[in-house]
C-alpha cells in the first residue's frame, strides 16, 4: 500500500498574527495563531507548519512566545520555520515546544548547519525549505529564492534538492513563488523533478485552490500537502479534502 498522505495547514507569521499573501506578497491578516491552531487539530490535520516570514528578511530569531502557546495548543507535529540559521536558535525552538525546525536561506547560505542540526537533534526534526521560480536558463527549469522569495541565487533548485537529500534530511519542502496564495494549482513539475531526484518525502506547497489540486500533487509524488489560504478562509475543510483524497484512491491518515 502506498504511504498515506498528511495534510498540514501553514500558519505564515507576520507580527504575532496569522497572514497570507499572493506571490509571497499582499498580505492580510487570517486569525489568531493559537486559535487557528486549535481549530485545525480538532477537524483532523495530520501535522501543523508555522512560518516566520519576515524573519530572516528583519535579521531575528523566530518570536518563542509564539512558538510556546502554538505548541501548547497543537495535538499533532508542529513544524516552525524563519529566522533559524543556527543550532542554539533551533535548540530555542524546539525547547518552546515545536517538533521539527524548518530552515531555508540559512540552509543555502550555510550547507554545513544542515549536518550540524541533524548531528545535534536527530534527522527527524530537521525540514529544508527550498523556495522555487521558474528559470528557463537553468538544466531543470527552476531557481532557488532566499530571503523570503525575495532574492534569486542562479542555483538550480532541483541540484540543491540533491545536495540537502544528501544530508540525510528526510523532508524537503519546496515553495512555488509563482503558485503562493494563487490558488492556481500547486506545481507539478517542480513536485516530480524533485521527488524522483530524492529520497526524502515531499512536501505539496504553494497555490492549493480546490480539491483536485491536492490529488495532483499527490499523483506528482507528494506526502504532505500543505496549504494556507484555503484552509484559513474556509474554502477547503480538512475533513471534507481527506474524504474526497480517499474516495480518489488516495491513503489518508
């Protein structure tokens, strides 16, 4: 039987409040996170992702108080990304209560803090973040972005997938810049070069807008499908995603 998949609703963290933007841009304001977070756990999310989006980009650290009360409130994994770019800021993150630490531009910048983390916590609360664009120049046709989306780096997205799959990383988490919050469909080629380029399980993200979107990125290869504005501004409910996932033939925990 092929392995389930999860489903995991992202809570993108601007000033302590719950926000989703279009193309890692136009933010709005979607909720309280700890309210957020208690609702998703009680109508059945398999995992919780909180991202500090501004973080990295304002040179801090992840806000812990934030971390603690999600934590506090999750009955599922709780994934926390943004600003983490060493061990002790991780150690940090992970005393406040979150499962696994999700790093990205610090991960680009600073191959080797990947092995460190996994040497100092264990592979399985050590996520990469890898945001994408689309580049024709390049041998697979996307680009890594750091600094939030903001920053092209000339790198193939797909190679540098590789070389963090290399690491032992067992989940790696591409963003599609041109899918965030279009609710356009998640992209599918990104999803299938970099599975069949790895071991690691994939993570869906970026443009989820209606329910055949997620079983095309689970045909694509994808184990956790992740999505934001849809599960905040109630248009998809988990319940509701997971019946229709299964009643297409796709496991679901």
């Amino acid at each position: 039987m092929s392995q389930p998949v999860r489903i995991m609703p992202c809570l993108d963290m601007q000033n302590g409040r719950v926000v989703k933007g279009v193309h890692f841009v136009d933010i709005r304001d979607a909720g309280d996170p700890v309210a957020c977070a208690l609702a998703y756990c009680a109508k059945g999310a398999d995992e919780l992702a909180m991202l500090d989006i501004t973080a990295t980009v304002e040179g801090r650290a992840t806000l812990l108080d934030v971390v603690r009360r999600v934590a506090d409130a999750a009955t599922v994994p709780f994934t926390v990304g943004g600003g983490i770019s060493d061990v002790k800021t991780a150690e940090a993150v992970l005393a406040a209560g979150a499962d696994k630490v999700s790093i990205s531009s610090a991960a680009f910048r600073k191959p080797e803090l990947v092995p460190e983390l996994i040497r100092a916590f264990d592979a399985a609360k050590v996520t990469v973040a890898i945001d994408v664009d689309r580049n024709a120049a390049l041998p697979s046709g996307y680009e890594v972005y750091i600094d939030g989306g903001r920053t092209a780096t000339g790198a193939d997205a797909v190679e540098w997938a590789k070389r963090v799959d290399g690491f032992g990383v067992p989940v790696i988490l591409p963003t599609s810049k041109a899918g965030d919050g279009a609710r356009t469909g998640y992209d599918l080629p990104v999803i299938r070069a970099i599975k069949q380029a790895v071991s690691a399980e994939v993570v869906a993200s970026g443009g989820a807008g209606t329910l055949e979107h997620f079983y095309d990125a689970a045909q694509a290869g994808a184990t956790i499908l992740l999505a934001a504005s849809i599960f905040h501004f109630g248009v998809i409910g988990i319940g509701e995603l997971k019946a229709y996932l299964s009643g297409r033939g796709v496991a679901v925990l």
